[in-house]
C-alpha cells in the first residue's frame, strides 16, 4: 500500500506544478526522437510528461539494534520526473524550444525498528534546463518526402549539486524522512555547460486520413563542468554520442509511435559506455487540442545494475546506477499544440446549400449519365445517377457547375447557391455533330488521261485497311476531321504520297495523276514552325546543276509537293518572319519520298519540353539527351545563329539560390550541346531564377510547368 501511494503522490504533485515549471523538449518528435520537419509557422506545442520508475530489493547493510549483529535487508527505492517543455515554429526552417524537469528521488527503509536511523530518505528539486533551435530543410526541396534538419542545444545549470548532507526532514504518508540534495540514485545536475547538437533525418508519406513519420536522429554531447569548489573542469571521458530511429503513424485522434534509442560514452572508463532504449507509446487526441501521451520505456542493456556509487564518479559528474538507466520507466502526460488561426472563412452548416439537378438529351428527354465537376473549387467530381440525377453539398453562394457526357456537347453554367436551401439546375444536353469530312476523287494516267485501278492507303493510321479504286479510278474515304498521309499505289506506275487535311462536314477533291514506275519522283512534305508546329506558307527551292525548281507550300497546312529527277540538291525554304535555311538534300531513283521542313522565327522563343535534371542538381538526366540531340540537328541546320538559353524555377527555396540553380542548369545545357560540337560563340547561358514563371507557383503543376529550359534565337 505504501508502494502504491507514493507512485499515486508523484502523479498528483505533477499535475499541481502545471503552470509553474520549466519546460519538455516541445519540438516535433515522439519520445525522444525528434522529427527534421518543423511545424506551420508561428505554431506553439506545449507538453508535460510525468515519469515513474520503481525498484525493489536496493541492498544495505547495518548494524541491529536489538543484538548489536551486522544485518543486510533490501529497501524499496522510488524514482520520478515531471518535464515539460515549450516549442514556437517560426517558419517552415527554424524552431525554438526549451525543456527542463523536476527530480524526486526516495529511499523506503524496510523493518525501521531494527536499525539505528529510521527515517525514510528523499532528495527533490530541479534538474536543469535545455535550450534548443532546430534547422530543417523544410520545403527547399519542395515536395518530396525527405526532409534534414540540425538540432543544436546547451544546457545550462538550473539543479542543485550532489552532496551527502541530511539538510532536508519532512513526513509523507505518516514515514519520516530526512533528505540530501541533488538525488539520491542519481545526480539531478551535471554541475556545469553541456553543448551538443543532433542531426536529423525524416521521410514524409501521406495519404488519405493517415501521416506516417520515418525518423533518424544521430548526435553528440559535450560537458563542461564546475567542480564542487569551483574549478573549471573539461573532461571528454564523460561526453557521449547519440543515436536512434523512430515510427509513428498520425491518424485521426490516435498518433502511435514505437522508437529505438541509446548513448554511447567516448570513454570505456564509464561502465557501461552502451545504454538502449525501446520505447512504445501513442497519443489520444486531436491536433489543437489537449493530447494524452502514454509511453512505456524498457531498458535494453542489461549491466546497468553493477555500479551503485555516486561518490567514485565524481570527477565525470554523471549518474552512473541505475537511477540514470532504470530497467523500465512508465510515463503518462499532456501535450498541447496551437497551430495558427486559418483567416479563411470555415463552411459551417449554417452556410451550406443542396445543388442538385438532372442531365438529360435534349431532343429526346433521355436520361443520361454523366459526369459533373465544380471549377475553382474544393469539391470533388461526381456522377448522376441512372435517371440523370445528381445531388451535392456545396457552400453557399457563387459556383460553376460544369457537365461532360459521351457524345455529348459540354455544358456549364452559374449559380448563387442559396444558404440551407435546394438548388435546382437541369442540364438540357445536344449530342455532338459528326467531327468527320470526305475526300474524293479520280486516279489517271499523267500521259493519257486514262482511269487507273490503284489502292489507296493510309501509312499513319494505325491498322488502316486498304481501299481500291472502282474501273474508273474513282474513290471516296470518310475520315475523322485532321491530316494524313494518303498513299496511291498502281501496278507499272511510281507511288504517289499526298498530305490532305479532312476538315469538319467539308467534301476534299482530290485528283491524283501517276508516272510511270521509271523516271520523275514525287516529293511531298510540311513546312511548319518550330515552336508552334503550325504549317507555314513558304517558298521551298530546289537547286541542281544551276537550274532551280520552286515550289510554295499552303498557307494554313504548310503542305507542298513537287516532282523532281533523281540526284543531289541543294534546298533553300524562305518564309516571311522566318530565318531562311538552305540544306543538302538527295532524291532518290524511285519514289515517293515525303521530307519535311521546320524554319526558326527571328527571335524565336521556344521551350524545351522534356529536358529533366535531378531534383536540387544541374545534372541532366540522361532520358534529356534526345531532346538535347534535336536542338544540335536544328543548330547545325542554322549555322549563322546565336541562342540564348535560359534557365527558370519555381518559387521553392530562396531567391538567390533559385538564381544559381536555374543558371547552372542552362550552364549544364550549354556544356552538352559543345560536348556534342557546337561552337561556345553560339551559345549564351543566363539564369532568371523564379522572376518569369508562366504558370502559379501555388500548384505541383503550376510548379512543374515553371521549372524549365527555353531557347531565344538571338540573331
């Protein structure tokens, strides 16, 4: 009963010193392990844990009182600590905190009535007083995972030291004790400074209603002390490194967390110089609310017990029994966290509103199923039913409400959804029109004008089936709205490739003649704009033997054609706005031969879709390197020009660093396109950082889009 009393009479004085202790360690963690990551900035977290460790059986010798004979007997021994702590983020970089604890230490005597002194034996008061900064990464590296932090702290003397004077008396429960200061089976200060640092590591996985928390924590501690006397004192026999690695999962008012944790002294004249820890616990509770932490702590090593005198280690001033590493410790306490007020205005009942409505065609009042999403909104896509119907809570006031069935033209429309009120929008649905056109005509021969039976194909439509001309070269082809390669072949005559562009509910006439197998070849292909891949209207020359042969692509679909003999040209293609470029070209003994053509703008400005480098780096990842060979082929195609190429990030991390970044990364650029033999006099690398991005930096899309490579052609 009297074990039971005092452990109960630790708990209650706790809890009674609430407001009026130092502080626990208040940073982000579990027991001990502290997590890399910091809080929402100008988050507070306060905790106040209560520590209880018994042991029975503490051997002692004495001399009886009733027949003067030595006498052994085993005393119950009592231990407990209330810590507390206070910890403030300032940003997502840097965190405060501090940390302290008050020490009860108790000696139960057992059969009192043999022995000469029959007072029980306590020592209390505080112990001292930690304070720490942590350092993380925080969102430098922006989304992923992984996160670093430092955690530098001294801790300075606020507890009394170890002497062996009985200046203390009291009674607790009926038992008189006298007491000492500074512990009983352990010291309360290390008498001095200590200086240490931890190094953190932390892997961040989230997903739907669940955070775990992969912890690792590595450190050292140094001392520096004042012996009794006063004499400064440094002594690294009695530093120590740390180490340790932690789980916890966050779920919705349960946070369970299980740690691995130990010291190792530098010296082998500290016995043990190896003390481990495994820890269990959870907390019960909300985030901003009051928290109930449990955690059982359960000493693995197991030689702890050898050493009972304070006195022979005196000169490292540390608690070398095991009052410094009991077997098992249970703990019990309160952890509060205030996250900042979020100034939005939070969608209560009072403001909500029922939208709800049907899709239906609107020809012949069929149900439909479809689907029905909210832009610029929070609310998730949903799906009417089998009558058309849908129904949807949504904050009151100003919404878009936008519709997508098959084979049904989109419809959105807008609405003030009134406060606890049924909104009712219809959706009155009109069926696509067909996206498709024909393309007709006539297949002769280019002498004598005589229908010729050929087979049409198209090379890039995917397991395409051939269509055959009727006895009068006739053919007609529906196809989808778009371009394509249309390919003729005929027995005894050379392939003929025309490009066509299908427009929508439009009719193409196409009459095609055919050459013979031996003799002029038919050349076919696109202009289009580099940047744009849009068909440009353009002069495309051919030049053999001093004589030229011109040709003039369309204007919207860039396509040209021209027959030519076989042998080796020179091809120059003009378009106005564009740089000209002239080019080797060989045509071959047979045809047809499709070949297109890409021109550059006068300060073309284009981006490099494509280009990836590792996370943080200027390395280029190696899937990069096609693209990279594409620009070469377009440089050497223009020898006379100079390019700019511009390196951009996103908005993560500093400005100044996001400046280096982006011009390392078009430095990079620059260095694989000389590798490769382009001129340096070519090419000019400049970084701008996050200052032009070209989408918001408030998305992972946004921020994708906005870390990029662009070329500006400069003249």
């Amino acid at each position: 009963m009297k074990i039971l009393r005092l452990m109960f009479l630790f708990f209650f004085i706790s809890i009674g010193m609430l407001y009026s202790l130092p502080s626990l360690n208040g940073l982000n963690g579990g027991y001990r392990i502290i997590s890399a990551s910091c809080d929402k900035p100008y988050s507070i977290r306060f905790s106040l844990q209560v520590t209880d460790f018994t042991r029975n059986g503490i051997y002692g010798r004495f001399i009886r009182t009733d027949n003067g004979l030595p006498d052994s007997l085993l005393d119950d021994a009592f231990m407990g600590n209330i810590s507390t702590g206070f910890g403030i983020s300032f940003s997502d970089y840097i965190e405060f905190n501090i940390m302290g604890k008050y020490m009860v230490d108790y000696l139960a005597l057992t059969r009192a009535g043999y022995r000469a002194v029959s007072y029980d034996l306590m020592s209390k008061g505080f112990g001292d007083t930690q304070i720490g900064l942590k350092l993380s990464t925080g969102s430098l590296f922006g989304d992923m995972p992984f996160k670093m932090g430092i955690n530098p702290f001294i801790t300075i003397k606020t507890g009394v030291p170890y002497d062996t004077i009985l200046s203390d008396t009291g009674t607790l429960f009926e038992n008189n004790y006298i007491g000492n200061n500074g512990g009983i089976f352990r010291y309360f200060t290390d008498n001095g400074t200590d200086l240490g640092t931890n190094f953190l590591f932390s892997i961040v996985q989230e997903a739907e209603g669940a955070t775990s928390n992969f912890n690792v924590n590595f450190g050292y501690l140094g001392h520096f002390y004042n012996k009794p006397g006063g004499t400064w004192f440094v002594n690294h026999h009695s530093d120590f490194f740390t180490y340790g690695a932690g789980l916890d999962v966050t779920l919705k008012g349960f946070s369970p967390y299980f740690e691995f944790t130990g010291i190792h002294f530098r010296s082998n004249n500290v016995i043990p110089n190896n003390i481990n820890y495994m820890t269990i616990g959870f907390n019960l509770g909300e985030q901003s609310q009051i928290a109930l932490n449990i955690a059982f702590d359960y000493r693995l090593s197991s030689n702890v017990d050898t050493l009972m005198d304070l006195i022979a280690n005196e000169n490292y001033y540390i608690t070398q029994c095991w009052g410094a590493a009991p077997q098992w410790k249970a703990s019990a306490g309160f952890v509060y966290s205030f996250k900042e007020v979020d100034k939005t205005p939070k969608v209560g009942k009072t403001n909500m509103a029922i939208l709800t409505g049907r899709l239906y065609d609107g020809e012949t009042g069929e149900h439909l199923s479809g689907k029905v999403y909210f832009p610029e909104s929070e609310l998730d896509t949903i799906t009417s039913d089998t009558n058309g119907i849908y129904r949807i809570e949504v904050p009151a006031g100003p919404i878009r409400i936008h519709t997508i069935v098959s084979g049904y033209r989109w419809m959105e429309k807008s609405l003030i959804a009134v406060a606890n009120k049924t909104n009712i929008v219809d959706f009155s649905l009109k069926k696509k029109k067909t996206n498709k056109g024909y393309v007709s005509g006539k297949i002769e021969d280019a002498k004598t004008g005589t229908p010729v039976k050929a087979i049409i194909s198209f090379p890039d439509i995917k397991d395409s089936e051939s269509i055959k001309t009727d006895s009068n070269g006739i053919f007609r082809i529906q196809l989808p709205q778009g371009s394509y390669t249309l390919k003729v072949d005929a027995a005894g005559y050379a392939g003929v490739i025309e490009l066509i562009v299908i427009e929508q509910g439009k009719a193409k006439i196409l009459n095609i003649e055919l050459l013979p197998a031996k003799g002029k070849v038919k050349l076919t292909g696109k202009v289009f704009d580099k940047s744009s891949q849009e068909g440009i209207n353009s002069y495309v020359i051919f030049k053999k033997d001093g004589k030229e042969f011109k040709t003039v692509s369309e204007t919207y679909s860039g396509i040209y054609t021209i027959v030519l003999s076989s042998g080796i040209y020179k091809v120059t293609i003009k378009a106005d706005g564009y740089i000209p470029k002239t080019i080797p070209f060989i045509v071959p003994e047979s045809g047809p031969v499709i070949r297109n053509f890409e021109l550059l703008k006068k300060r073309a400005h284009f981006i490099l879709k494509g280009i990836y480098f590792n996370s943080g780096s200027a390395r280029i990842k190696p899937s990069s390197y096609p693209i990279l060979d594409d620009i070469i082929k377009t440089l050497e195609e223009y020898p006379d020009i100079t390019v700019e190429i511009q390196g951009h990030t996103d908005s993560v991390g500093s400005t100044e660093n996001n400046l280096q970044l982006s011009y390392a990364r078009a430095n990079s650029v620059k260095g694989y396109l000389i590798r490769m033999g382009l001129s340096s006099k070519r090419l000019i690398a400049r970084g701008y950082g996050e200052a032009m991005p070209i989408a918001p930096n408030t998305t992972r899309e946004g921020r994708a889009s906005n870390r990029r490579i662009e070329f500006v052609v400069m003249h």
